[in-house]
C-alpha cells in the first residue's frame, strides 16, 4: 500500500473515530441532562435518628434534609407514574420518553424559601412540614402550595408567613426532630402536619406527632392527595382519615377529596377489578389495557403505554404522587380554607 493510500485510510478512520466519539458524548450528555443534582445531606442540628442496620441492630445516625444555600438545582423527573425503581435506577430513568425539569434553591437555613429574619412582631408564622407534596416536587417554589398558601393568608388580611419546610421522602421522626429543634427558631404560631402514615396501624406517625405536639405549637394534620394511579393509596385512604382524627383528636385536612372533585370524570386512571387491573378513561369508560394486580406498583406493560403517550394522563397530577401546577392551586386553597374556617391564627 503507497503512502497516499494509507493517508486516505488513516483520514477516514479519524473521520470514523470523530464521528463515533460525537456520538458517544452526545448520548452520555442525554443522559447527563437526565439526572438530577443531590440536594438532600445530613444535619446534625436535628438530633440524632435512631434507625436500623440491614441486619437488624440499633446505629445513630443523622437525620437528612435539604442542603443549604443551592443555588437552581437541576431536577430531571419522571412525568407520568412509575415505579420507585424505575426513577432510581439511571439507565431505566434516562430511556424515560416523559420527564419534566425544575430547579431547587435553598436558603442557608435549608429551606426551599427565602432567607428567614428574626420573626417581626405582629407577623404570623406558620411552619409547614412535609414530604415531596409540601416541597413542591415537579414545580417551582412560588407554585409549591406553601408559597401559595401564604399569598391567599395575605390577601385575606393577615400577615403571615408560611415557611416551606418540605424534604422529598421526609420520615415522619425526621419531621418531628425538625419541629422540636430548628423549626421551633421561627417561633411558629401553627404547624401543618403533612404526610400520610401509609401503615395500617400508623404507630410512626402517632410517635411524631406526640414529640412534635410537646412544643406546645398548635399544630393542623393534613393528608396529601392521592392518585387515581397509585392503586395502594386509594384502598388507604378513608381509613387513614379515620386513623389520624383518633390520634391527633383533629379532623385532618383530607386533600385527596377536593382534588378528586376539581378532577371530575376527566382524564385517565387504573380501578382493580377482583385479581385484575385496568387502565382506563375515565370519561368514555374505555379499557386502554388489563393485567393481573401486581402486589407493588403498577404491571410493567402500563407503564409501556402511558410512557408511550403524553396524552394519557391524570388532571391535576402529573405522576402516581404529586400535583402539577393548578392541582396545587387546589390543595392551596383547600388547606386555606381550613386555616381561616377553623379560626387557627389568631392577629
């Protein structure tokens, strides 16, 4: 082979190599716009959390919240339902065809909110606590419900100022230690309880709530919605209402009922029928799909489908957990409603 023949050669494979190298950069930076940044880390302010090692046995460890002073975060999540393992697992995550992005900031106080100054006198403060849906996952901070609480208070005549204090998979010991310790520096007036106990006989939450209760702050339960997706839920729900009235001796905010009255007979949704499941529209009573009831989650081929096709969503939810934007206009004015009928802050 002459030397103008290998040069030809070598041109083309560099040519080959650039372009392969192109695309491998270009998928792995899809990927990289796919993943969402840390945003949660211990914090020795709260106490030690007294947990369990795989084996069995008692450790100390720290209780987790939000890291303080992010700054636009990126979040890439899943938008539409999914399992747990679907959303964890990278490679599974990055094939999603539905995800939404939002970005989280954080004061130095690791709250999802501005910088807190020493409470004014006259103010009204209100912490409220939470999981993801207090968080305002899937939204910006000014569509979580907090933001939108605390503008629907002022435009009522109060001045109040309602702390965004939700962590995404906040435990309900974690919630506690924050009201009994770094909360209870606002010098709250009220404290919304937000989550679900999601347990039969709700033990955790009762040990919650009876450690958050001795700060002496009045505090308001409430229960995030449930979506027509998540099968689980909605065979829990009235009876957890039930379950936290007899704990707290206060009836809970049940949020799930006015979101399902704002949703109508609109949209899309699961329904088990003895051992099976359907995915149907809930407005023309169409059968999109039928399996045999998993234990957990939905059955895969579901998950196919509606990943399939934007269209074939919940109203007011855009995953098998939280609102979207108008569903927490729903669950702002409901919890509103409750704060102002039930006469809980006090000018």
């Amino acid at each position: 082979m002459d030397r103008r023949t290998l040069l030809k050669a070598g041109a083309a494979s560099l040519a080959l190599a650039a372009v392969g190298g192109g695309i491998w950069i270009s998928r792995n930076r899809e990927k990289e716009e796919r993943r969402s940044s840390v945003i949660t880390g211990p914090w020795m302010d709260l106490g030690r959390n007294q947990g369990q090692t795989r084996a069995g046995g008692p450790r100390s460890r720290s209780h987790s919240w939000l890291l303080p002073d992010l700054k636009e975060a990126v979040m890439v999540v899943p938008d539409r339902p999914h399992r747990i393992e679907e959303a964890m697992n990278p490679e599974e995550r990055a094939a999603m065809k539905r995800t939404r992005r939002f970005t989280v900031s954080t004061s130095l106080q690791r709250l999802r909110d501005d910088p807190v100054p020493p409470k004014p006198k006259g103010e009204l403060r209100v912490l409220a606590v939470g999981d993801s849906v207090t968080f305002g996952w899937g939204v910006s901070r000014e569509q979580s419900w907090p933001a939108q609480v605390q503008a629907r208070l002022k435009a009522q005549g109060l001045n109040a100022r309602v702390l965004n204090c939700g962590v995404p998979a906040n435990p309900l010991p974690t919630m506690a230690a924050y009201i009994a310790t770094a909360g209870l520096r606002h010098r709250p007036d009220l404290v919304l309880f937000c989550r679900r106990p999601h347990t039969p006989n709700a033990q955790e939450f009762r040990q919650a709530w009876e450690r958050a209760k001795t700060t002496g702050v009045p505090m308001l339960p409430c229960l995030p919605p449930i979506s027509r997706f998540d099968l689980m839920g909605m065979k829990m729900y009235q009876r957890e209402g039930a379950l936290i009235e007899e704990i707290t001796g206060t009836k809970p905010v049940e949020l799930t009922d006015d979101l399902r009255a704002a949703q109508g007979q609109r949209g899309f949704g699961v329904r088990a029928l003895g051992s099976e499941v359907e995915l149907y529209n809930l407005e023309s009573g169409e059968v999109l799909a039928k399996e045999t009831t998993p234990q957990r989650d939905l059955p895969l081929s579901f998950y196919d489908i509606i990943d399939a096709d934007e269209d074939i969503a919940e109203p007011l939810m855009f995953d098998s957990g939280h609102p979207d934007a108008a569903g927490f206009e729903v669950v702002a004015d409901t919890i509103t409603q409750a704060i102002l009928e039930r006469g809980l802050l006090k000018t």
